[in-house]
C-alpha cells in the first residue's frame, strides 16, 4: 500500500484510500490558489452587478419609474455592468441588471422598469 502526501502541505494522508488532503484547511486552501486569479475577477463584477441591482431596485419601489441619470451616478451606479440587453419588436431598447432594468429616455432621464416573468 503506497502512502499518500497532502499537495498543500506535504503531511501524510491518513483515512481513505481516495482521500486527496489531509485536512479541509489545506483542500481549501489548495483550491483558493488554484481559483485566485479568476475568482477575483469574478468577485469584482459580481459586487458591481450587485451594487447597480441594489440602486435600482432602490430607485424604483413602484415597478417603473422615470429618474435623471445624475441621480444613479452619484448613488455610484456603473453603466457599464449589465446582465442582458432586451430589444423588442419597435426598437426600444432596455438594459437589465437581473430583473431590474432601464430604458434611456434622452440624454439625462432614464425610465426604470422591473421584469415580471
């Protein structure tokens, strides 16, 4: 029978023939690094996901709304972080954040709509 070292650390495995670590603290650690660089990335556009959902969902209690984009700005909405785009048949066009979305009105008013599905 052949002895199994942890990746993480190098201790020997003890337990299970098909026990990878030797401890949930060195899996988990062994899978942070592994997952670091796009993790980050990921945790990065899911807080501004989250954060514009949040600005919308607070600027917009009655299911439309028409709002000025200053008014999103400075609440620190980013209109670069969107989860979908939705044309319809006459051209208009929305931008969603999840079920949360908005259509742009002119330069500065924006309409705020929410989703039913």
């Amino acid at each position: 029978m052949e002895t199994l070292t942890c990746p993480e650390c190098g201790d020997k495995i003890i337990g299970r023939s098909d026990k990878k670590f030797c401890s949930d603290a060195c899996r988990n650690a062994f899978n942070n690094k592994q997952n670091k660089t796009s993790t980050n990335y990921m945790r990065n556009v899911n807080n501004k996901l989250r954060k514009n959902y949040r600005i919308l969902s607070e600027h917009n209690f009655e299911g439309k709304t028409k709002i000025n984009r200053l008014k999103l700005l400075n609440a620190g909405f980013d209109f670069e972080y969107i989860t979908q785009i939705v044309t319809y048949k006459n051209g208009s066009q929305y931008f969603f954040v999840y079920e949360q979305g908005y259509k742009i009105l002119d330069n500065e008013w924006l309409l705020l709509v929410k989703k039913n599905d």
